[in-house]
C-alpha cells in the first residue's frame, strides 16, 4: 500500500488523482485550504485524511506529509502575489528533503514549457514572462532536489478552459458576443487534456515510481484544429460561435490586457520552432483519455451556462 500527499487535492487534476488511488486502497493526505468544503468532505467521505494548510504553511506541509513516500501538487500562479508559486514549491521540495519518508516528487507544470525560451515573444508580456519563469524554476527545484525518483508532468491546454469559471478569463469574447478572437488561425491543431485525465497520470505514476522517474512528459489526449473546437463547442452550446483570428500586431496591443492572447501566439510560434509537436504520436499511457467532444458532451450544462449570453 502507498501513502501519498495530494496537495491541491480539491481541484480537478489532484481530485482526479486522489480519486484514483483511494479507489485502489491506497492512503492519501490531503492538504486543503477549507476542510469544511463539500470537495474536501467528499474526498474524506471516500478515505482521505485532510490536513488544513496552504503551501505558504510550512509546518502544514510538513504535518501533511508526514508517513508519505510520494507528493504530487501542481503549479499554480497567484494572480495577486507571483512569487507564492516560487514559495510554495520551495517549501514542498525543502519539507520532502527534511521528511525522511518521501522518496518521489511529482510535479505537474505546463506544455510546451521545455523550449520555451527559444520562442520570440516568450517574453513580450511581463505577466506571461513571470508565468513560464516560475514554471521553469519549479521543475528545476524539483529535477535537482535530489530524492529518489521525481516525475514532471506538462499538460497541454485544459478542456476545461472552455467552460465556466476558467472561460470568462480565457475566452471573455467567446462568452459573451459569441466571437472568439484568438492567435490562431482555424487550422492551428492545439493539442487538449482533461485535466483529471491529468490526474489520472498523476496517480499511474505514484503507483509506478520506478517506470516514472526521471520522465518528464507533455500530456495530452488529441490534436484539435481550432476551428474544429469552435464547432464543437457550438454544437455543444446550442449556439453558433465564430472564429476571429487576429494580426501579430493586434495580438501584442491586445496582450497588455489578455496576456492569453500572447501565451496562444507563444504556442503558434513553438510549433512552428517544433514541428515535431504536430507530428509525434500521443500517449496515453494506456489510461485512455478522453476526447473533447467527449468532455463537451459530459458537461453539457455547463457549457451552456457558460454560452448562454451568446446572442
């Protein structure tokens, strides 16, 4: 039986991987900001023990952690306090060093997030820059903290960007007028992921440590040309959406208030750098992700909650 420390385990990628190893016997800690919440009960009800912290709490870490041998926990940006990232990584490497028990870090970061340096623009937004630094600063913590086994794992773009509360941040056009006004042209093949499909991972490899270390893997479940996921999501919603794709010019002038717009040309120009990430086969690591239309179609409601403004 493994002991793992969930951290975030009220969200869709740790839920999912909670979940998953409850579901297989094993213990989880959970570290949760509200105890109380009906996510975090619904977790203790199936078997977790929940611990009150955050990760600007060094001793909750540690009382957390303490009797566990893996720790995933994802990266997360603070839109108020960018550095808390930084500070929270920090502290979960520095109290799995001191624990004595865990030998596995598992770290869940974002795509495209190797090569991004090599990309123009990367840092063309202050905001954006800050964002991918502290990404890269994290996996390095990790890569280099020295236990026995660690894992990075690198997301491509969420599903769930899609759908309320995440698209009135990433798509507030979309929302709201019904025009998507993006980067990307209509044959732009993105690259999707659920993120408890995420979580999913995130377990495979607490479970696998031997097979997952050292690994540090994109994630994704399919490529989906842009003006693909336009009509999918229409269909989805009831409602006919469109597709806008804007100039390099209007994308920097529109950046310095959707920094999103920038991170899309950012993915643009990697792929360009990259072809291979076009190209190269997918993996599911035998978990069998799921599709957009699938996840569409499961959360029907709420995208149409989420269109439902959409003249």
């Amino acid at each position: 039986m493994v002991k793992a420390l969930i951290i975030g385990a009220t969200g869709k990628q740790g839920g999912a991987t909670a979940r998953s190893l409850l579901k297989a016997g094993h213990e989880v800690h959970a570290l949760v900001r509200t105890p109380d919440s009906e996510a975090a009960q619904a977790l203790k009800a199936q078997g977790a023990v929940l611990f009150e912290g955050n990760t600007d709490d060094l001793d909750a870490i540690k009382a957390a952690m303490a009797g566990t041998s893996a720790v995933f926990w994802m990266s997360i940006p603070s839109f108020t306090d960018w550095q808390e990232e930084v500070r929270g990584t920090k502290n979960i490497v520095d109290a799995a060093k001191q624990s004595g028990s865990v030998e596995h870090l598992i770290y869940s970061t974002t795509g495209i997030i190797e090569h991004i340096k090599e990309v123009p623009l990367w840092d063309a937004s202050p905001i954006l820059k800050v964002y991918w630094e502290n990404k890269i600063a994290g996996e390095e913590s990790v890569r280099s903290a020295g236990l026995k086994y660690y894992t990075i794992l690198r997301p491509q773009e969420f599903m769930n960007n899609l759908v309320l509360p995440l698209a009135a941040f990433q798509f507030p056009d979309m929302t709201s007028t019904g025009v998507w006004n993006t980067a990307s042209p209509p044959g732009f093949r993105n690259q999707y992921i659920d993120p408890e499909d995420v979580g999913r991972v995130a377990a495979a490899a607490v479970l696998n440590p031997e097979d997952w270390n050292g690994r540090e893997v994109e994630i994704a479940a399919e490529r989906v040309p842009i003006g693909e996921v336009v009509e999918l999501v229409s269909a989805a919603a009831g409602k006919q959406l469109s597709l806008r794709t804007l100039g390099e010019e209007e994308v920097l002038k529109a950046a310095e208030q959707n920094p999103v717009l920038l991170g899309q040309l950012c993915r643009i120009r990697h792929a360009e750098l990259h072809p291979e990430w076009d190209t190269q086969p997918i993996d599911d690591f035998g978990l069998g992700f799921k599709t957009l239309k699938q996840f569409l179609e499961e959360n029907k409601e709420l995208v149409v909650e989420t269109y439902k403004n959409v003249p």
